[in-house]
C-alpha cells in the first residue's frame, strides 16, 4: 500500500532562514511519481514539482530545491532564503505506476515570520 | 495554460436539500477528472476518479448515492452533495488531468450546510 508521511505539522521561522520540509513515503511499486504542492491560505493547490522514480536528480528551481533519495526513500524539499509569502500548507503525494490517483502525506504548515 | 475553476467557490445549504458542484477544465480538455475533500486543518483525500462518459469510480467509503458524480464532457464534471448534513461541510477540490499529465486543482468549494 502507498503511503506518504510528513512527520512535521508546523514549521515557524523567520524570514531569510532556509527550511527544509520532509517527506517519507512507501509503495511497494518500482515505477512510481513523487510531488509537491502548496496550498496558501486562498486554499488553490499550486503545483510544484512531479519527479518520477528513475530520476534521482535533485533539482534546484530559484530558491526551492528537492532531494530525492531512494535510499530512504524520502523526497525533501528546501527554501532558501524563505519568504513571508511562502507561508502555506506544503503537501507532499505520491502516484504509483499506472494510476494517476494521488495520495497525499497530511501536509506541513509553513509560517515565515517577518 | 492547464486552468480549473470551479462553481461556486463557496455555498451555504440546509440540511436536507442537494447541492451541485461544478469543476471545468478551461483551456484544455481533461481526460480524467478528481475529486477530493479536505476537511480543516488535514489532507486531501480522494473520493472518486471522473473519465468523460463513463461512471466515476469511488474510493472504499465514500456512498456513491450521496454523492453524484457526472462527467458530461471533456471539460465538465460535476459533484452533487444530496441530502446534505452537516457533516458534509467540508472544502471539496477538484482536479483534471490530460493525457495522463500532472494533475491541475480548482481553486475549491466550501461547503456549509446548516
């Protein structure tokens, strides 16, 4: 069964502080997709990043980065140089294989304080 | 490119009466189509995938009679809550997809029955 985690429910830090936000996640399948969205206050989900199972790539997009490491199969994702607008709800999911249902971890609120 | 809207953005009902949710697919044609709840302050979670003239398949609990799914269209699909209580108040999101692409969220509906 697919399952994700996010093990930290609030995060709070001041501005310019980098913060990482982790995800942990099981399936059972080989081929399988990994995301993250954010949901600020206005409630839309924004769409971050989709990294599929194969690609171990980290990626680095302005000041957000992910690490994937299947190792621990954990999919982390860093802001730096945090800003007041990043504060919102991040929701880590994860699709296997063949179906595009998404199962999302429980989510981690981010409060960037200035 | 890729937006979702839905209608309304948020509706107050009595217990007892049916409300419809809209979900639309604005600039491209969705192929599949997603529907989540969220209750406050916890995850998304899914209750039904939507494919454009077929029947929705529900997740295990959600009562497929309590809520009417229906996909006319490749931009369309609706969700009807009937006989609404108040445990039904929720913030309901939805979602399409093309060609087995990421996948694109509404901006959501509250719903408050009273």
């Amino acid at each position: 069964a697919q399952k994700v985690t996010q093990a930290q429910t609030e995060i709070s830090v001041v501005e310019k502080e980098d913060v990482t936000l982790d995800c942990v996640y099981e399936t059972r399948d080989t081929t399988y997709y990994l995301f993250w969205y954010k949901q600020p206050p206005s409630g839309e989900l924004v769409f971050l990043i989709r990294r599929n199972s194969f690609d171990e790539q980290n990626e680095i997009s302005g000041r957000y980065s992910w690490n994937f490491q299947k190792s621990t199969s954990s999919f982390n994702f860093t802001i730096t140089a945090s800003q007041v607008v990043d504060s919102a709800v991040y929701f880590c999911a994860l699709s296997e294989g063949g179906s595009e249902k998404l199962v999302f971890g429980k989510g981690t609120k981010l409060t960037v304080n200035p | 490119g890729a937006v979702v809207s839905q209608h309304p953005s948020w509706v107050i009902c009595k217990s007892g009466t049916s409300v419809k949710i809209e979900c639309r697919s604005l600039d491209f044609q969705a192929t599949t189509m997603f529907w989540y709840r969220q209750f406050p302050k916890q995850s998304l979670m899914l209750m039904a995938t939507s494919n454009e003239g077929s029947k929705a398949t529900y997740e295990q609990g959600v009562e497929k009679d309590k809520f009417l799914i229906n996909h006319a269209s490749l931009t369309l699909s609706t969700l009807t809550v009937t006989s609404a209580h108040p445990e039904d108040s929720s913030f309901y999101i939805c979602s399409a997809s093309r060609d087995r692409d990421k996948q694109y969220f509404g901006p959501g509906t509250r719903l408050t029955v009273t």
